[in-house]
C-alpha cells in the first residue's frame, strides 16, 4: 500500500507543477487581444512607387492611445523577426499621417512608423487612417503590415519587432497583421500616327445649296467649281446690280496636338482679285481688303465664312485672324506678294485655335460685284485651301 501513497503523491506534484506552467503561460499569451477586420488599401502598388498612400483598417479590442506600424517582407506574425523589404521606406517622404485626429509622431526606421491617436472602442467601430508619402518595395511580392496598439505613446516608441519576452512591448493592447500585393507596373503603349483630313466639295448634286460632306470627309463630293453672277441670255455674268455669291463647303479633322490652320492662296499675282483672261497684266477685279465689305457697284471679290463651329469635344473651327469673319466679304492681299493670298504660302484664313480637331465642318462664300464701265471679258482665279498641322 506503501507504493500506492507513493505515486499518488507524485501524481498530485506534477499536476501542481502543470497547473504553474498554466499559470505563467496564459498571462503571456492573452496580453494582446487580435486586431479584427484588418486590411490595408494602397494608392499605388507598384514596384518602386513613390508617394504611396497606405489606408490602414481596423477594429479595436481595446482602448488604446497610440499604435505601431511595422511593414515586413518576411511575415506578418507579431513577435517573429521582420525583414525590412528591399526599397521600401517611410523615411524618404518622410511618411505623414493624414487623417484627423491621428498624428506621426515618429518614423522609427525605414519600415516602422509610430502614430498616436486615441482609439476608444466604445465610441469607434472602425478605425480608419491614412499614411501618405510612402516609397513602395523595390521588388514584387508580398508585403505584410503589422498593427500593434499601445497603451500610451511612451510605449509605442519603445516597441521592439522581435521581443526576448512578450514583456519587453510594455503596454500591448491589440496586434494584428495584413497583406498586400505589390506588382510590377503595368507597361501600357500605343502609338498613334499623325492625321488629317481635309475636304472640299461643292453643293449636293441632289439637293442645291446642301454640302454633301459626311463625318470623315465621306459622302458624294462635286467639284468646287463657282461662277459668280446672273444668268443673262444663258450667260453667267457680272453685273453692278448685285453682290453675287457662290459658296463651297469643307470639313477638316485632324489629332495634330498645336491644331490646324487652313490657308487660301490664289493664283492671281500681283492683284489678288479676279484678273480678265484677255489682259493678264490688269487687275479690273480687285481684292476686297481687310476691312468693310463689299458693295453692289463696286469691282471687289472677297470671300465671307460660315457658320465657324466650337464645341469642347470636337474642337473648334474659326476665322485664323480679324481679316476675315462670316459678315463681311475679305481677302488680304499684300503688294509684292510676299504675303496674302498671293504669297508663297497664301492667308490664313481658318484655325482649330491650337488643338485637335473632329469632323469640323464650315462653308465658304465667296462674292462678287462690278462698277458698271468694269471691262467686259472672263474673269478668273484659282485658288487653292491648303491645311497644315501642327505636330
């Protein structure tokens, strides 16, 4: 029976020396309670990214008046070793915290941050705060956030990432980790080659007066071919009577960055106007200027715009200068043909005012009128629309 006494003995010491291992274990592991519903968003989770904002979530366990951000490549487990990762810093910016009521108080080292901020879990669900100027890792990957609360900011500056003992983190309150992918940036090119389209048509052969211009210069296009004048006797003439008009229609688009400028050149050197078939050396018909317009009785041809589109989507498509409008009948031309029309790369007479253009459409009337001892003949000139980019 001896025997018997004797084990049960050593039964009751080993039980009691279990029930102190309890004792001593428990206290250690149950002094930080688990951070809930963590995550971590990022504004940028590219490789290398600089001024990365960080938006850390989470809900408390318990109060507490500041907390530990601890950024690893290796794990995300509290108490284990925390590699720095390879670029990564919240120095460089150096990191701030940006939302109200939290502040940075101190950048530890290049992946550790302290924030203070009362956390008072009777009043906030969530904890939600911002971490801006942050430089991303330097490599793809995993990249784990550790969350640890602390009693008091004191603490919180002394907090270790891999204690000898749990008691070393004086003042724990909650701790939890997270993850976060960072990528490689996503490379996305295209080349878009210089454009654009210029037309020019005269009225619709089925509907007078009508440009058959469609989007993309499509459509049945006539020649734009004018003959200025009233019909007499089968003939298209002159007369001081009237004003006579002839109109043609255009449509410009064009990705040119600076936009377009459209230009009018005639062939008519040295006048400008229109000059007599029979006397190429006379200017009988001549320009109508820059200013005022054109008059019944007075021997001038000029050219008046259209209605000159602008939008904020297609882009725009007006006079190039003040010489020209869609009241008054114009054409500039300067003697010796330096310049004007009659220069070597005509008068500009429409815009896309410094930027891209779509499917711009504007009709052109050009007018005319004689004196009545104007010399009788065929009067003429070519001209021609000439549109440049600006690339």
């Amino acid at each position: 029976m001896e025997s018997l006494k004797l084990i049960d003995r050593k039964a009751r010491y080993i039980a009691a020396a279990g029930a102190l291992i309890l004792a001593t274990l428990i206290p250690a592991l149950a002094m930080a309670a688990p951070l809930e519903e963590r995550s971590v968003a990022l504004s940028s989770s590219s490789v290398s990214a600089t001024g990365v904002t960080y938006e850390v979530n989470f809900t408390a366990q318990g109060d507490a008046e500041a907390l530990v951000l601890d950024f690893c490549s290796n794990t995300p487990l509290y108490g284990e070793d925390c590699t720095t990762p390879g670029g990564f810093s919240l120095s460089a910016g150096p990191a701030t915290s940006t939302t109200t009521g939290f502040t940075d108080e101190n950048v530890v080292d290049a992946n550790t941050m302290r924030i203070t901020g009362t956390i008072d879990v009777s009043t906030e669900d969530e904890i939600s705060l911002e971490v801006a100027g942050v430089t991303n890792p330097n490599t793809a990957g995993p990249l784990y956030v550790r969350i640890i609360t602390f009693d008091t900011a004191v603490n919180a500056n002394a907090y270790v990432s891999n204690p000898v003992e749990p008691a070393v983190n004086t003042g724990l309150v909650d701790e939890g980790g997270a993850a976060v992918s960072i990528t490689p940036t996503i490379g996305v090119s295209g080349a878009v080659l210089e454009t654009m389209t210029f037309c020019v048509s005269g009225e619709d052969a089925g509907d007078p007066g009508e440009s058959p211009i469609t989007a993309n210069c499509g459509g049945t296009l006539t020649p734009p071919t004018l003959r200025l004048g009233q019909d007499v006797g089968g003939v298209i003439a002159l007369n001081s009577a009237a004003v006579y008009e002839g109109t043609i229609f255009t449509q410009l688009s064009t990705n040119a960055a600076g936009g377009a400028i459209v230009s009018l050149k005639s062939s008519a050197a040295g006048c400008g106007g229109l000059i007599r078939s029979s006397d190429t050396s006379a200017c009988n018909i001549l320009p109508a200027g820059t200013t005022g317009t054109i008059d019944p009785g007075e021997a001038l041809f000029g050219l008046k715009l259209g209605t000159q589109p602008t939008d904020p989507t297609d882009g725009d498509l007006e006079a190039a200068s003040a010489n020209y409008d869609s009241t008054n009948f114009r054409l500039n031309y300067v003697s010796g043909n330096g310049s004007g029309v009659t220069g070597p790369y005509g008068d500009p007479i429409l815009t896309t005012n410094n930027a891209p253009a779509n499917n711009r459409n504007i009709d052109l009337t050009f007018g005319a009128s004689v004196t009545n001892n104007t010399p009788a003949g065929n009067y003429a000139a070519d001209l021609s629309l000439i549109a440049t980019g600006k690339f």
